[in-house]
C-alpha cells in the first residue's frame, strides 16, 4: 500500500467510529471503551510500522478520531 492509501484507511476507520460515537446522546467511559474497541483492530492492521514505534496504536486511533472530530466541528 502506498503512505496515502494507509492514510485513506485509517481515516475511514476513524471516521467511523467517530460516527458511532456521535449517535449516544451522553458519552460514558464504557461507550467509549467499548466503540474505540471494536474498531481498533481494523485500525492496527492498517498502521504502518514506523508508527507503530513511536506509539501505541490506541493513542494514534484516539489522534485520528479527535482530528476528525475537530475537523468536521471547525469546518
């Protein structure tokens, strides 16, 4: 896979679950728990290795998920 194409899919899995997240009218520890774990594995199969080394993938799952969030909120 070219970097863009892993970009486009770990985007996509993120926005998913961004989704997901955003249909609860009050958000609980356990929601979020549950939601980031469903779709965390898809989203480690598509993490390239480099960053991987740098970080564990949940943290680069919650960056993605915040950076979507921001991104549709702040146009």
């Amino acid at each position: 896979m070219t970097p863009q194409e892993h970009e486009n899919g770990l985007r996509s899995v993120a926005k998913r679950c961004h989704t997901e997240l955003k249909k609860y009218d009050k958000l609980t520890t356990e929601l979020s728990k549950q939601t980031i774990s469903k779709d965390l594995p898809e989203f480690t199969s598509l993490l390239p290795p480099d960053k991987k080394r740098k970080y564990t993938p949940n943290m680069w799952f919650n960056h993605y998920v915040m950076t979507i969030d921001k991104e549709i909120n702040d146009g």
